[in-house]
C-alpha cells in the first residue's frame, strides 16, 4: 500500500478569493499614505468648500481608505465585489480603529441610500471592466450616487503601462505562510494585460487569473463625453500636471454639475 501522502490538486480560484489573503504583501511596493495625500489634495483642489462623505470602490483590503479617512476625518465607506477582501478590510477597520464601513458590492451595479460628495477608485480597479458598457454602468451608479457638484476621482492603467512596465509584472515572494508567483501577459493587439498568480497558502496550491484591459486616453475621454460629469482634469500619475499621451498612470476628476 502506497502511504506517501497526496499532494492536493491544485484548485481554480475566483479573483481576489485566495489573493485576499497576501493581497498586503502583493501591494507592498505601493506607497498608499503618499497616495491618499495626492488623492487628499485632489479633493481639495476641485472642491475645496465641502467634501465630508467619501466612498471607495474597488476598495480591496482597505490599503488606501485607512490612509485617507484620517486626513479629513472623512465619514467614509468602501465597496468591493470580492467578499474576501472586504473580511480583511474590516479586520484591519477594526484593528487600527479607523471609522470605515466596508461592504461587498459591484461598482457597476449598486444604490446608495444617501448621495456623497465624492467617490474614488483607484489602482486599476477601472481596467478590471473589459467592455465599454461596463464602464458607462458604472459612471451611471457614480452619477447617481454622487451630491450635485460631486466629485468622481479614478485612476487608469494605460497601454504604456502594460508595456514600459513588464519587468515588474513578474515576481515571486513569500510571508508569513503565503507564497505567491505571479506571471504576466500583456497582448498589444487587444491590449489585454492578462496576471496570473500561482498561490501556496495552508499547504494548498491555488490559480488565479486577473484580466485587465489597458484603455487608452482617449477611449476613456469619449466614454466622459457620453455621460452628464463634466470633466475638470486628467493628471499624469500622481501629479497635478496634465496627462500626456506617454502617462502610464492617469488620474481623472470628473464632477456632477452642481
Ligand atoms: C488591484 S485591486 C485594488 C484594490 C484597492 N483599490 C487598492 O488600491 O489596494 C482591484 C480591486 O477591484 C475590485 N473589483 C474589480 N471589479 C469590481 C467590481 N465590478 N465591483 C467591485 N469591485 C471590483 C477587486 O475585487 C479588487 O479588490
């Protein structure tokens, strides 16, 4: 009788479900307090008179609304599809005793109770969306939930990006129990950036696959022009200078008309 024990089957896994766990880890280059400042000063610069009610969406294990709801003592709350992420978003709430409410939904598809003055999403959550239509819902859910004169903050991962960056796409780190590698595909034709993690965690192997599509500038700039924001700014990276057709990273303030 064979008595090596098995080795488990490596299992398929939805995105975000396992990676939740070492999402922290995967992050750790990310400055997210510089981040939330720049955001901060964002807010500030488009609508310096009032912004007190701010939701993220997109907003994963909370990396950046923790940063953020104590610049302003912000009255803040974050969303996000995937409900492993939102667990430990709300363990991390309750451990640093920072006031956010975090709950799962779709940003394409949900209501708020009480308009807000603004929302942001940030760090690709946008180029999560692979199809146009996608993204005029959730400018609709925005629209819909924001105060007049409300702003939308989002960021966009450019095609320069998926190309100028391939180097750093690819790696491989371990902590505390998780180990992750992490494989990366850009097509330049469809400009489908496609990630795919293989995850060690509690002695079971698990895949995941990430597929984001890289719009380009003026993709993104159309779509605005199909909706009622007005469009106050598009910023290269984490700058207050506009956008240029080399930015990788682009931020977008679009605003409710007041
Ligand atoms: C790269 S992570 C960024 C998380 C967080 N914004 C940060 O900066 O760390 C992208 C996040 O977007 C979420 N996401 C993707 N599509 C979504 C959708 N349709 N509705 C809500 N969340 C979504 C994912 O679950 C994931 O947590």
């Amino acid at each position: 009788m064979d008595t090596t024990p098995k080795k488990p089957i490596p299992q398929e896994a939805a995105p975000y479900e396992i990676l939740a766990a070492g999402y922290d880890l995967v992050m750790s280059h990310v400055d997210y307090e510089e981040w939330a400042i720049y955001i901060h000063q964002v807010l500030m610069k488009h609508r310096p008179e009032n912004v007190e009610t701010v939701i993220e969406l997109g907003c994963g294990t909370g990396l950046f609304a923790i940063e953020l709801q104590p610049l302003a003592d912000y009255t803040m709350a974050g969303i996000d599809k995937a409900p492993n992420m939102i667990r430990f978003a709300k363990e991390r709430a309750e451990w640093e005793g920072i006031p956010v409410q975090f709950e799962v939904a779709d940003f394409t598809d949900f209501k708020l109770d009480q308009c807000v003055d603004a929302m942001i999403l940030l760090q690709d959550g946008l180029n999560y969306l692979l199809h146009t239509d996608a993204i005029l819902r959730l400018f609709s859910c925005v629209y819909n939930g924001l105060k007049a004169g409300g702003l939308f903050v989002f960021d966009l991962s450019t095609p320069h990006n998926s190309i100028n960056n391939a180097a750093y796409f690819d790696d491989e780190d371990e902590e505390g129990g998780f180990h992750y590698i992490r494989k990366s595909h850009y097509e330049p034709i469809s400009r489908i950036h496609t990630t795919q993690f293989t995850l060690n965690f509690q002695q079971q192997t698990y895949y995941e696959t990430h597929i984001q599509q890289a719009y380009t500038f003026e993709e993104i700039h159309q779509l605005i022009q199909q909706t009622p924001f007005m469009f106050l700014a598009a910023y290269h990276d984490t700058s207050l200078k506009p956008a240029n057709s080399e930015s990788e990273r682009i931020h977008w303030v679009l605003q409710k008309p007041a």
